[in-house]
C-alpha cells in the first residue's frame, strides 16, 4: 500500500486551528518583540548611566525590566510553549520541515534565550550593587543575546514564506534558505515595529515615576523613539510587500478583507497622536490610560499585520513545498524530499493517508458523507472550518441551494487541479469527488439552514426588543388603549 506522511486531523470545531494558533501567536510575538526592544534599550540607558552618572536611569532600566520578567519571560515563555504544542498538532509537516532545515538555528536560538533568562535577572536584580560599567556590560550582552533570537527566527519565519535563494530547492543547505532579500528587509521591518513596542509598553513604567522632570524626560525619549521606530517601519513594511512571490501580492489583493489598509492606517494614526501627546502632556501617562493605549495599539497593530502575514504565505506553509493543507508538493531535490501528488492522484487521498479509517477507504453509497467528511477535515480544515461559525467557514462559499452536480464541477474544475491561486492543489480520484460534493452540499445545505434561523432569531428578538421598548412609553400605552376603545 502506497502511503504518505500525513498525520491525523485536528479540527478546533468553535474557532478553528488557523484562529487557535493566531491568538497564541500574536500574543507571543507581543511578548517577545517587546522584549528585544527593550533589551537595546537597556543597553543605550546603562550606557548613559555609566557615561553620566544618572542612578534615575538604572532606576527605570529596574523598573521596566521587572515588568519585563513577569510579562515577557513569563507569560511569553508560556505562549512560546503553546505556539509550539498548536502549531505541532495543527501544522505537523510544516514544523517538520522547519526543523528539518534548522534545527541546529533553532538549537544556536535556545542557548541565546537562555542567555536572555539569566541576563533580565542579572539585569533587575544587580542594580546597586554592581558598579555602573559592570551593569553596562550585562546589558550589552543582554540586548545582543536578544537580538541574536530576533535574527535567527526572523530567518525562519522567512523561510516559511520564501526561501532565501531559488538555488535551495536544488542544493539544499541552511544558508541558502535562510538568507535572502526577504529576511533582512523583515528583520529590519521587525526592528523598527518592536522598538514602537518597546515604546508603548514604556509608558506604563514612566507612569509610575514620582519625579515630574523625569517623568517628562522620559516620555519625550520613549515619544520620540515611538514615533521614529513608527514611520521607519511603515516605510519597510512598502519594501517588505516587495520582497514576497507574486502569488503573496495575489493574496493580499483578493483575500485579505476590505478593512485592512484602513485599520493599518488609523493604528498609524493612533500611534503617532499617543506619542504626540504624552510627549506634550506627560501627566496623561498615569496607569490605566497606558495600560489601555498598550493594548489597544498593541493588539489593533499586531493583528491585522500577523494575519497578513500568515494569508499571504498561501497555498503554501513552508518553504514553498509543503501546502497549508500538510500535503507536500513539490519536489526538493536538495533536500531527498518528493513531492506527494503524484502518489495522491494514483490512489486517491483516502488510500494513501495513513490514518484513513478502514471502512472509509472505498468509497460506497453507505458511507460517502463519512468519506467526503473526512477528505474535508483533510483538505479544508487548516483554512477552512466546516461548522457554522470558526475561520472561513466552507458554507459561505457556494450559493443556497448548490446542487451535487455543480459542486462536483467546481471540485472538477477549480480544486482537483488547484487552479485558484491562493489554494494548494487537491487531488482526487473520481470516487472521492464524488463523496466530497456531497458532504460539501450537506453542509452547506445545514450551514445556510442555520444562517437563516440565526437571522429569524435575531429578528425576532430586535422585533420583541422595539415591543418592550414602545411598552415603557405611556403615551403611546394610552394612544393604543383609546384605538382599541374607539374600535369598539
């Protein structure tokens, strides 16, 4: 029997797996982007305090590093674990092939974030009682050691868009992958979006300082390095969308929503105006209002920009061979990997997935819905949930009413042979197209179903809502009462 390495499915029924790795993620790259930016800003500061002599400086560089322990190395290392679990679970072959090509990058990563861990220590904790110019040097080497990690995952993110060089995919070897334009312009991107970071997350440390002249001074250099790190990284963000394939622009054009461009720029906006303002006025930097502008700015400007990132990569998951469905499809022969379609187009998905249930690996009239559910959960589900609610869900793509007949044309035409652009090819022999349309109408059928009672509820409940309202109003109560009376 001709298999291949597919792994079972796992499908997050309510958000999707796509949504579940998202929310870590975005929360993580909060965490650990905040915490390479500030690791340089430590440096710059312990500097200025042994050049100057000013223990206000190592009194911020304390401050800030203690929340820095709890929210980053904390809390951070903690997502770091679940973007691991989540993305293993839901992305195995993608992960695979990112450890396959850098694992000795991935292990030089851990000995730099254990650097890290022993630096934000040392950093906080030896504050007087070190002399200014050993703090120095533990801060030097604190923000190197974290700007080390940033480099190499950096790279790795990039190889998941695109290799570094084409000459890879034939020659195989580390440093063709991972460097090319692609990666320096989205370090440098990344830089300049993770010192605004650091800027941000800033403002809750200088809204807890007594002093009023250094509170202002504060604010004024984490402003002003706020609103630079901003517009530098809005202008790398233009070279960035230049570095990335074609299909990546095909992307951003036709599947990321109508919102995108809009809520970039009002973040922008935003952004800049907080800096503007705590600079000119730095008594609105208590407490809560930076909490709030942190998260606010923070959360609002990562999430468009990793969801970007993520949709763009599309069909494609890693190193553009292997599919975001885990399919691999493309021959690398630097790497001894074969690409699996052609096994796939021999025998149908359902014969060479290795975790196909016995009974679902003929397709027959009694188990065909079973069948083509599980060529969806195989096929769909990393982009596409086949519940009524989750990412994308498969029912809001085809019309009410579909018929089989037009379902197995489209499946046909458009998705056995991967023809839309954005989409990893899917190939099925005659049997499975036949299973999957008709799960497909199914539920699509139900999905519609539900959207329809979703909506009469929800009419219903407004209509219910309006009544109870014009109920209060006594005048109208009245009103009704003489129409009823007059009627009589």
């Amino acid at each position: 029997m001709e298999l291949i390495s597919l792994f079972p499915t796992w499908f997050e029924p309510m958000v999707g797996s796509g949504w579940v790795v998202g929310f870590i993620a975005t929360f993580h790259v909060l965490a650990s982007h905040t915490s390479v930016g500030a690791a340089l800003l430590f440096a710059y500061l312990s500097w200025r305090a042994y050049k100057e002599d000013r223990d206000d400086y190592l009194d911020f560089v304390k401050k800030y590093g203690l929340f820095l322990l709890v929210f980053t190395y904390v809390a951070g290392s903690l997502t770091g674990v679940g973007i691991w679990y989540s993305t293993t679970v839901a992305s195995p072959n993608g992960i695979g092939a990112l450890i396959h090509s850098f694992v000795w990058k991935w292990a030089t990563e851990w000995v730099f974030f254990v650097i890290e861990v022993v630096g934000i220590y040392m950093i906080v904790y030896l504050v007087g009682k070190v002399d200014k110019k050993t703090h120095m040097k533990i801060s030097v080497i604190f923000g190197m050691a974290s700007l080390a990690t940033m480099v190499i995952i950096v790279g790795i993110l990039s190889f998941m868009m695109v290799p570094g060089k084409e000459q890879w995919f034939e020659q195989g070897g580390y440093l063709l992958g991972f460097y090319g334009d692609n990666t320096f312009i989205q370090l440098a991107m990344r830089m300049a979006f993770m010192m605004t970071m650091t800027a941000v997350v800033g403002g809750i440390v200088v809204a807890g300082i007594k002093d009023a002249a250094f509170k202002k001074e504060m604010a004024r250099k984490l402003g002003w390095l706020g609103i630079i790190a901003t517009l530098t990284g809005a202008v790398l963000f233009q070279l960035y969308v230049q570095t990335v394939p074609d299909y990546a622009l095909l992307v951003m054009e036709n599947r990321l929503p109508d919102y995108f461009n809009t809520s970039i720029m009002v973040v922008l906006v935003i952004t800049l105006a907080y800096f503007i303002a705590t600079m000119l006025q730095p008594r609105l930097l208590v407490a809560g209002f930076a909490g709030t502008m942190s998260v606010v700015i923070l959360v609002a400007g990562l999430w468009p920009e990793e969801t970007a990132r993520e949709s763009m990569r599309k069909p494609w998951v890693a190193g553009q061979y292997v599919y975001s469905n885990q399919v691999i499809g493309r021959d690398v022969p630097g790497m001894d990997i074969q690409s699996q379609l052609p096994i796939i187009e021999k025998v149908g998905i359902l014969k060479a997935h290795p975790f196909t249930p016995e009974h679902l690996r003929e397709v027959n009239d009694g188990n065909i819905i079973q069948a083509g559910e599980f060529i969806t959960m195989t096929y769909c589900s990393n982009c596409h949930s086949a519940s009524e609610s989750g990412i994308r869900p498969l029912h809001r793509y085809f019309p009410e009413g579909v018929t089989q007949e037009v379902m197995e044309r489209y499946i046909r035409g458009a998705i056995v042979p991967g023809t839309i652009a954005y989409m990893p090819k899917m190939p099925m022999i005659e049997s499975e197209i036949k299973a999957i349309s008709a799960y497909l109408v199914m539920n699509n059928n139900q999905g519609m179903a539900a959207t329809q009672q979703a909506i009469a509820q929800e009419i219903a409940q407004r209509d219910a809502t309006e009544m109870a309202k014009q109920a209060e109003q006594p005048g109208l109560v009245v009103s009704m009462k003489s129409t009823a009376e007059e009627s009589k």
